[in-house]
C-alpha cells in the first residue's frame, strides 16, 4: 500500500512539471514593434547651411554647417491634412516630431504642427529657429492616408532673430 502512494504521488508531481513546461512552451514570444526605433541621434549626419531647405526621412538626422546643432526626423504623430481629390471644410494638419541637439546642451524633443489654420509649424531651440515647411507626399485620396507610409519632411533652420549676428 506504502508503494502505491508512492507512485501515485510521483505520477501527480510528472505531471504538474509536465504541465509547467507545457504552458511555459505555449507562452506567446515578445511583440516586436511594427516600426524599427529611429537611429540615434549620434550617427553620422549630412548637413545644410543656415537657411537652407532640407528634408529627411523618418529617422533620418543632419547638421547645419558651421553650428554645432543636429536635427532629426522622429516621424508623423498624426497626419488629418485633406486629400487633393476630397472637397473638405477643413484642411487639416500633420503633426511629427523632431530632435534638436546643440554641443553642450540637452536634447529637446520638438512637436511641429503643419496646418493654414495654426501657426504653430516654427519652434525655437538654442538661439535657432526650427521650421516645418512641407510634408511629403501629399495624400491624394482617403485611401493614400495609411500608416507606415514613407514620409519626408522639409525644413529651414535659422537663427532667431533675438539671436541673429
């Protein structure tokens, strides 16, 4: 009778360890993001000259040319601007989100809103000037406004005029 019980509770502890790997085994891996993270804002930049047009790709960074300031493209938060082929009250803006960095100073996360309703498409940063002057391509239809497209936006740096030599 002692060596029955006995195997009776070996057989119930085989299969709890059974159970436990099999629910360990079931368990979903780890989500994996859509959207790769932008690359830090140290790689290596292109660049452009104060009051040049320049854009960048999501992710994408440049230095202005004799200023020790980077800026990259985070990406588009939201974009609600009015496809070409649609009558709409109202046009509707694109908000993204850029990073500014100046040698010595902390990096600043900067929202910029394109819209003719607002004026809210500038910031200052450092004694500079950020604008966003363009966001591309320009939705031609209801359907071309999906997310993951493949957006560039174009700005000008210059230095504020509190600032300007």
């Amino acid at each position: 009778m002692f060596t029955q019980f006995r195997k009776t509770h070996l057989i119930q502890i085989t299969l709890v360890i059974a159970l436990a790997l099999i629910v360990a085994a079931c368990r979903p891996a780890q989500a994996v993001p859509i959207e790769t993270p932008a690359p830090s804002i140290t790689e290596t930049p292109k660049t452009a000259l104060i009051d040049q047009e320049f854009t960048l790709k999501r992710g994408e960074e440049l230095s202005i040319a004799g200023e020790s300031l980077t800026i990259r493209f985070d990406g588009v938060r939201e974009d609600t601007r009015c496809p070409k082929t649609v009558m709409c009250e109202i046009a509707g803006w694109a908000t993204i989100y850029v990073q500014a960095h100046k040698s010595g100073s902390d990096v600043a996360d900067i929202k910029l809103v394109l819209s003719p309703e607002m004026d809210a498409n500038r910031a200052t940063y450092e004694g500079y000037l950020i604008q966003f002057v363009r966001l591309d391509p320009y939705p031609q239809t209801p359907e071309e406004k999906s997310a993951g497209r493949e957006y560039h936006a174009t700005f000008v740096v210059s230095l504020s005029v509190v600032f300007q030599k």
